[in-house]
C-alpha cells in the first residue's frame, strides 16, 4: 500500500513546481512591465529635452535675422551652420534623432513661407505622461500621442504692438513630416484651419495657445515669475473663452511689461 502514496507524494510535488513556474512567469512579466515603463519615462525626458533644443535654437536663428522682417530656418541643418552669414554660426551642437522612435526623421511644423517653426516626434504611441508639464510644454498635457507634442518657437508679442503670431501650415492627416493639410489655412485665432477630423476651432485655439504661452515663456525669462504668471492665467482664461465658440470676444493677452 506505501506505493500510492509515493505517487500522491510526486503529484503534490509536480503541482508545487508548476505553481512555482506560474508565480514566477507572473513575476518576470511584472518585472518586464515595469522596466518597459521606465525605458519608455525616460524616452520622454529625453523628447521633452530634444525638442526644446530644437525650439530655443529655432528661436535663436529667427531671431538674428537681420533687419525687421525675421525668417526660420529652411532646413535643420540651417541650425548648425547660419547659411545667411560667412562666418560659421550654431545653434544647435547637432541634429539630435527622435528618442522614442530612434529615427533621424522629424515632424515639421512650418510657416506660411515655408521655413520651420517647430518639430515634433512620428511616434503615434500614446504617452505615459499626461500632465504636470512646465513652460511652453504645458500644451502638452492630455494629449493622446507624441505626435502631438508640437515643440514651437513663435516670435513673442511686444506691449502695445499688433500680434507677431506667425501663420502655421498643419501637418497632413499623411503624417509626413511638413504635409500639409488639404484646406489649410493662415493660423489665427479668429480664423478656421483644417486638421484632419479634429473641430476647426478647436486647432484655432491650440494655436492660439501656443502662441501666448511663447509669450508668456519670454516675459518669464526677461521680467520674472510674477510677470510669467499673471500673463499666464491671461492666457488660460482667453483659451476657456476660446473653446466656448459662442462668438465673445477673446479678452487680450495680458503682457503688459513691468
């Protein structure tokens, strides 16, 4: 009679290694979870970074353009060396790839004229962070892919002179960096522009955001936080009003110089 219960015996033995099997597969996977999450953080510190490169030095070569009428780089490659003048000027130590994607290849956001005012990733991967965003990255927030993570540089508005927003011509539904879209318009607060299936007036007042929140970002840095904020909440209340769509009109932007 000992024979069956040699047998039980190596039965609950089998049943405890395949149970030790399966916590530890649950484990390895949980493991994996966890650092794919943290690969992918860092990824985004890493395109938040990037792309404010890109912005300020895009800023940097608008900029110094001689004379009144400033002009954006043509090209990426323009940042590395000024084509406008003889001796070599950078703006950007070089042309960094997209860390999420790996790829070289950027999303241009571009003037009217054609030169680009800004980048932004390919990736369509929703991002892990959503919110608690700084400065002109506070567009940021809620957005349900990288690709709409559009770092710009937008000439700041100056007291008591007309808006220098500069019009912006929207990516294509095609993704491809620089498309643009098939009815688009002059981007301006007060207009309509074409992206896609997403509401008209809804891309008016991002733009119009981003175009106050560069505002805002430059008084920050000349006049101090006090400044940055009043101009700030101006601007968070001119977008509400924005997104109402009940035909009131938009209260200025409260950038007044200290």
């Amino acid at each position: 009679m000992p024979r069956p219960r040699r047998i039980a015996y190596c039965g609950f033995t089998y049943l405890g290694l395949l149970f030790i099997v399966a916590m530890m597969s649950a484990s390895l996977a949980l493991v994996g979870l966890v650092w794919h999450a943290a690969q992918k953080r860092e990824k985004e510190k890493d395109l938040l970074f990037v792309g404010n490169q890109y912005r300020q030095a895009i800023g940097q070569y608008l900029l110094a353009t001689p004379g009144l009428a400033k002009q954006y780089p043509y090209r990426l490659e323009d940042l590395l060396k000024d084509p406008r003048r003889l001796n070599t000027r950078r703006y950007l130590r070089r042309l960094y790839a997209d860390p999420i994607t790996g790829s070289s290849e950027w999303g241009l956001v571009k003037a009217a004229d054609g030169g680009i005012m800004g980048v932004y990733s390919l990736s369509e991967d929703e991002p892990i962070k959503t919110s608690n965003f700084k400065g002109l990255d506070k567009d940021f927030e809620n957005k349900r892919s990288y690709a709409e993570w559009w770092f710009i540089y937008t000439r700041p508005q100056v007291a008591g002179q007309p808006s220098t927003a500069v019009p912006v011509v929207l990516p294509g539904a095609s993704g491809q960096p620089g498309a643009p879209a098939a009815d688009a318009k002059q981007a301006d607060p007060n207009q309509t522009v074409s992206a896609g299936a997403k509401d008209k007036s809804d891309v008016a007042c991002d733009i119009m955001r981003k175009n106050d929140a560069a505002t805002c970002s430059a008084l920050t840095t000349q006049y101090g936080d006090e400044t940055g904020e009043a101009c700030s909440t101006s601007a968070a209340a001119r977008y509400e009003q924005c997104m109402k769509k009940d035909g009131t009109p938009l209260p200025p932007l409260l950038n007044t110089r200290p």
